[in-house]
C-alpha cells in the first residue's frame, strides 16, 4: 500500500496542471518532467492532450514536456461565437508556454496540430527550436486546395465522424486504441467538429513563406502519397521525412516505442 501512495504521489508531483488563457478562454494544459529542452506536444482534430499518455511519461525523463487542449477540444474552453482558426489554436499554444515560462520549444502537432505547429511558427519563430508533424501536413500548399469537408452536423454528420475516425484506422491498429480514439472523438462538440476542420479549408495557410526551422515529419504506414521532399523544402529548408510500417493515423499511439525513439533521436540532434 506504501509503494502504491507513494507512486501516485511520484506521479501527482511529475505532472502538474496549469489553466493559461487566451481571448478569455481556459486553456487546460499540463507539464511534466524538468529537462532543459522543452517540448510541446499538440493534438489533433476532435481530439485532446490524453493522444500523448504513451508518450508523456518516456519522454518526461529527459525533457520538459508541456501538454494542452486546443480550444473547444478536451477540458478548454470554446469561443462562444463558434469561430475557429489556425491562428486561435496558435495562440493557444503560446499562452501556455508563455504560462510555463519556457523560451524555446520542440512542438509535436499529430494530424490538425500539424498545420497548428506551423501556424506557431509563423507567429512566434523567436520560440521554436523545430518541428514535429505526426501524419499531418507542415506544408499546406500541398493539401487539396479544392479539399471539402463533409457534412458534420446533426445525426448524420455524427454518423460522418465516425465514418472519417474509422477510416484512419487499419486491421493491425490495437482494438484499444481504436476504442479509446472513438471515444475521445465522438465527444468532442458538434461545434468544435465543424469549426476546426473548417479552420484547415483556411486559403491563407498555404502561403508561400520559408519557416527555417528543423523540422520532420512522421507519417503513417498507411499513407501511399508522401510529399515531395524537393517541394516541400522550398518552404521547409530543413524537412525531413520517415514513415512507420503498420501503422494507421494515430502512429504514436499503435506503435508508441517505435515513435518515441525516432523522435528521441530527432530532438538529441538539434542539442
């Protein structure tokens, strides 16, 4: 009994939570760990900061790992006009490591986050050491620009998302993580499903700005189309790319060890 109080004690003390705020909304995030390089890990579309939990504790050995919910996503607040963007969930992200106290970051985006890491980069590159895109695009001038979002509202549009949530799964994904997914999906508010895929049809991010940071990408096994590095360094100098056989859209949660060590490896480069 002794030993288990004191792990939760070991636990409650590594992992503290912290409410930053921006345009007056509550930013639910947390922080954990205490090494010199801090990295912020940021979800993605309908989901919430519980898309890292195989993540946070390995990583919070070497570094400072700093978590949140995106505005109306998870335990945050939702702008009441139903008005989202690249820009709010940046901003966001600044909030929170302005909160923290911290200068310079690694950012993780998975999915949506990766357009939002950009985005960051954008506002705010006096901050950023380097990128990390999880199966998500850095470069927004190779997404579909004629790309539609279907229907979300309503029971139909409900029936939609759970469609597109299906789909990013493969016969291989573990059945707990496809539940665990659906579930942390399907209750994210109607309003936050239309708002933020709508955030990503945005024309201004695919602007055709250079972002100098390092930066890397790790797509899943399932993706057949990777992007064109040569292309994409044109706004990226220093991307880089890898893939993870057997792998569905959420690569760090089907394959959590082999992702933590690629990017490991990618952060003790950039030291």
């Amino acid at each position: 009994m002794r030993r288990l109080i004191m792990c939760a004690l070991s636990l409650v003390l590594a992992s503290t939570a912290s409410a930053a705020t921006v345009d007056g909304l509550k930013i639910h995030s947390a922080s954990a760990g205490s090494g010199r390089t801090t990295l912020v890990l940021v979800h993605g579309w309908t989901c919430d900061m519980s898309s890292w939990a195989a993540q946070v504790p390995v990583l919070a050995k070497k570094y400072r790992v700093l978590t949140l919910d995106l505005p109306g996503h998870g335990q945050s607040g939702a702008p009441k006009d139903g008005k989202f963007s690249m820009d709010l969930f940046a901003r966001a992200v600044e909030a929170v490591r302005a909160e923290a106290g911290t200068d310079k970051i690694v950012l993780v985006g998975h999915s949506m986050g990766a357009p939002v890491i950009r985005q960051y980069a954008r506002l705010y590159p006096q901050h950023v050491a380097a990128l990390v895109a999880v199966d998500g695009p850095l470069d927004m001038r190779q997404f579909p620009a004629d790309f539609k979002p279907p229907s979300l509202a309503g029971p139909e549009g409900l029936k939609a998302r759970e469609g597109m949530i299906k789909g990013m799964f493969t016969p291989q994904t573990p059945a707990d993580v496809q539940q665990k997914v659906l579930a942390m999906m399907l209750k994210a508010p109607e309003a936050t499903a239309i708002g933020a895929m709508m955030s990503i049809t945005d024309p201004s991010l695919r602007k055709t700005d250079v972002t100098p940071m390092p930066a890397l990408a790790v797509w899943a096994g399932t993706n057949q189309q990777l992007p064109n590095v040569d292309e994409t360094r044109k706004a990226l100098p220093k991307y880089e790319q890898t893939q993870v056989a057997g792998t569905g859209h959420f690569v760090m949660m089907e394959k959590p060890e082999e992702f933590n060590r690629l990017l490991v490896a990618f952060v003790d480069k950039q030291q």
